[in-house]
C-alpha cells in the first residue's frame, strides 16, 4: 500500500491533468490495488454481515475524478481511493462499510451518510421507539474505543414530525448515522492493515445492523 500512498501524495502536489495522463498507468496499477482490496474486505465481510455477498468490487468503488461544475474548487481529481461496501454497491441506501484511502487522512467507517428524506424519516421514526438499543450499541466500550463518537451532521430544530421536547431528540436531530475510525500511514502500510479494518467494520456492524432493522421495518 506504500506505492498507493505515494501516489495519491505525488497527486496532490500536482492536481492537473498533464501530470496525470503522464501517470495514467500508475493510476491503473493503483486503482486496480484497491479493487482487490475491496474484493478481499467484502469477501472477509459477508462472514458477518452476509448482506453484502456477491457484491462486486468495482460497483463500491468511487471515481476519482472531480465533478468541479459547481465548485469554487477546480482540482480535476480527488486525492484518495474510497469505496462503499453495501448491498447495491456505493449507490445504496442502505448502511454500509466505507475505507478511505489518502495520505494521513485514511480511514474506515460507514452507516449511513446523507440518506434519502424517506429513508431518514423511516430510521427516525424507529430511533423515536428504539433509541435505547442504539445507545447501547454506540456507547458499549468496544465500539466507543473503535469510534469516539457519530458523525456530527445534526438540524438544530427537531425534525418535522417530532417533539422538541421528545427524550431522544438529540439522537432525532442527526441527518447522517455514520462513523469513521481514522489511521495512520503506518497501520496502511503494515502488514496487518486488512486485520485492523477487518476489525473495525466487525465493530461497526452492530450499528449497521441496527440500520437495516430500522430500514426494513
């Protein structure tokens, strides 16, 4: 994965597609890596998660290339390698296990991101009955050491339909169910990088699952 890092490194220096058509083979090599490995945590995540069986690694994993139409930002392409492993691939709705790939910004994590409004009304309206069984998942030591806390994308009023004073309207008020686990460059590049990651989604299925129960209800 050294040869991954340096890479995307050598990309952020040189944002421009010149230098990059001039290491467009080198992408390819790259981008090819994280397929495979993509293909390896999707293969070691089904063992628990069996959801994401059959899942094809290059449906989890995103462009590199920036949409720059309307962004104040013109960099042609992203500096990391992301895929989204879920049951539809990166497209899906439903929760799933996302590594981050990017020197000194790498991380693995996922849930749910920025659901659809319907998908947010029907977690919400099940975090509104259950939001003791989540708490009990987030805040059990195991899963608190892997991720300190949820991803802080929250309204500042309560959501339409729900009781500002409603007990669990701290937990109402999120827009995203999502958790992220950062790393190192060292944990990248040793040897037991997949064992870690492999870990830390092992964690996060437990909110996962919660997910799907809410989704599918």
């Amino acid at each position: 994965m050294d040869k991954v890092l340096q890479f995307l490194q050598e990309l952020s220096e040189n944002n421009n597609r010149e230098w990059f058509n001039d290491n467009r083979k080198r992408y390819h090599e790259n981008r090819d890596k994280i397929i495979f490995l993509t293909d390896v945590l999707i293969n070691e995540i089904k063992k628990f998660d069996p959801e994401i069986a059959g899942i094809n690694p290059k449906d989890c994993m995103f462009r590199i290339f920036r949409d720059v139409r309307f962004s104040k930002n013109k960099e042609p392409y992203k500096t990391n390698f992301g895929s989204f492993i879920a049951k539809g691939g990166r497209k899906s709705i439903y929760p799933g296990y996302y590594l981050h790939i990017e020197p000194n910004e790498s991380f693995a994590g996922g849930g749910i991101f920025m659901p659809q409004a319907p998908q947010l009304k029907t977690i919400r309206i099940y975090m509104a009955e259950h939001a003791p069984d989540f708490r009990g998942i987030i805040n059990e030591d195991n899963f608190k050491t892997t991720f300190h806390e949820m991803y802080d994308h929250q309204l500042k009023i309560a959501p339409k339909g729900f009781p500002k004073d409603h007990e669990f309207i701290d937990l109402l008020r999120y827009k995203s169910f999502a958790f992220t686990s950062r790393m190192q460059n060292k944990i990248i590049e040793s040897d037991n990088f997949i064992e870690h990651t492999v870990h830390t989604f092992r964690e996060l299925h437990k909110a996962n699952l919660f997910l799907y129960d809410a989704l599918e209800k």
